[in-house]
C-alpha cells in the first residue's frame, strides 16, 4: 500500500533543534581507544574525493602521507602539501549519508572549511564537458538533509562564502560555471520524467552528496562548499566521463587551492 508523500516514514518523529544522542566526537573517542591512536587534530582545510582520483595519484607519485590522527572507522585520511599548506583528503566517499557521516567526524577532528569535488552528470548543457560547478544550491532528491534541515526543495551552500570564493575561481582560467544541482540517492533511477522536473527547476547538474553537505552544513553552522565536475551525460554514448589531464586531478588542484586560499583571506579564517 502506497503512502501519501507527505506521510512518508523519512519525514516523522524529526526534532530538529533536539541533539542526537549518538555524537561523532563519542564514536571517535572510542575509536582511539580500540586502535590506540594518539590524540591530535587533523588539518583545518580538507577535501572529499568521491572518485578517489586524486587520492590515488597523491598516493602513487609518493605526494601523500596518512594521518596518524584520524580514528574514523571506516576511511582513511590522507595528508598532502597544497601551496603553502597540508590538508587532508578522504577518498571515495560517495553518497549523501555516507559523506555527512565523515563530515560530521571530520568537523569533530578539527577541520574548519570542508571541500567536496564530485564527478557529476549533465542536465542543462552549459558548453563542453569537462567543466566545473560551483554549487549554490541543491535540489534535495536524497534522504541524508531530511535529518538535519525541514523539508524544502533545496539545500543552500553557506552564503558568505560563494562571492568570495567564485570571484577568486574566476581570476583563474579553470572552466567553471556557477548554479543548482540535484543530489540523488539512485544513480540508476535518474529516468526521463526525474530529469525533465530537475530541467525545470534550472538544474545544471546531478550528483550525490550536496544537498546532505550543505543541509549539515546549515544545521551545524559549518564551512562546506560543494563542486560538480560535470563530466558525462550519463553515458548515452561512448567516451563519456572523460576528466581531462590526468584524470582532471590537476584542474582539481587549482580549484582547490584557489577555494582555500580566498576562504583564508577572511579575517576569522587567517592561519
């Protein structure tokens, strides 16, 4: 028997000034405490790598270190120089719950602006692929935001943020645009008539973790800023998600040192 959307299950019993009994900084303390980890902060500025790209290429051409600090259970956090500093990356951390759940622990670890780079799909074509998207907003098609924020049809990035940050992007000659996305739970559900209403909204692109991080980052008053680097047209002909130069790991570099290098010239933010 089909619900009535309004009464869907994901949407009752939600308190959303309550705290959670279950807290990351519990979690991690036991983690600690099992492995034998010695206490100690991770690096205020670090990245998730959905993919894992560029994970790898640090990690093959001998440019990345792990942390001895970082006690989440389920990835590992990879320390690398970025200009003049070290941040930290995890790789592969796909989907809405699961990048809000090493979100959460990596806020609780000491990270102060969190950067999420993600391979993302075509909606409204915006030039040739491959381009980046500097996500303002995403349309909440995932179960991770429902959690944290009221129902609403999108998730905004942190408003001080975009100026800033987009006016430094463009000063470089990185390919980028500037826009909504929507963040899907089912990558192989995204049919025609899920596609149209994403069209209609004014969606450039679709991927999987924005709408929970920036819906997290409302919630918690965090620093997160989303990227989309629209890459294929969902495979509907051959050669599709191409990233460009190895890999696009070197445009997403620049992208991320100019992100944290704008982020750093607010006052609150200076090291």
């Amino acid at each position: 028997m089909s619900l009535p959307a309004d009464s869907a299950p994901i949407l009752r019993a939600k308190d959303y000034a309550a705290q959670s009994v279950f807290q990351p900084e519990n979690l991690l303390r036991e983690a600690r405490r099992q492995r034998d980890l010695a206490p100690g902060d991770i690096p205020e500025v670090c990245l998730l790598d959905p993919d894992g790209d560029l994970v790898r290429m640090l990690r093959d051409t001998g440019r990345a270190t792990l942390s001895p600090h970082w006690a989440c259970y389920h990835t590992e956090l990879w320390l690398f120089d970025c200009g003049t500093e070290r941040i930290g990356v995890v790789g592969c951390v796909v989907g809405a719950s699961f990048a809000v759940l090493v979100a959460e622990q990596l806020f609780a670890s000491g990270c102060r602006l969190l950067v999420s780079v993600t391979s993302a799909g075509q909606i409204i074509e915006s030039g040739p692929t491959p381009y980046f998207v500097l996500i303002e907003r995403a349309l909440r098609d995932e179960g991770t935001s429902y959690h944290y924020l009221p129902p609403a049809e999108f998730a905004a990035a942190p408003a001080a943020l975009l100026a800033p940050i987009f006016a430094a992007l463009r000063a470089t000659d990185l390919p980028l645009r500037r826009g909504a996305t929507w963040t899907t739970d089912a990558p192989y559900r995204e049919t025609q008539t899920a596609i149209d209403a994403a069209q209609a909204h004014g969606v450039l692109a679709v991927e999987m973790e924005a709408a929970a991080l920036y819906a997290f980052a409302a919630a918690r008053g965090r620093d997160v800023l989303c990227f989309a680097h629209v890459t294929n047209q969902m495979a509907q002909a051959e050669g599709d998600f191409e990233k460009g130069e190895a890999n696009g790991t070197r445009d997403m570099l620049r992208l991320v040192a100019a992100t944290m290098a704008a982020w750093r010239l607010c006052p609150e933010n200076a090291v």
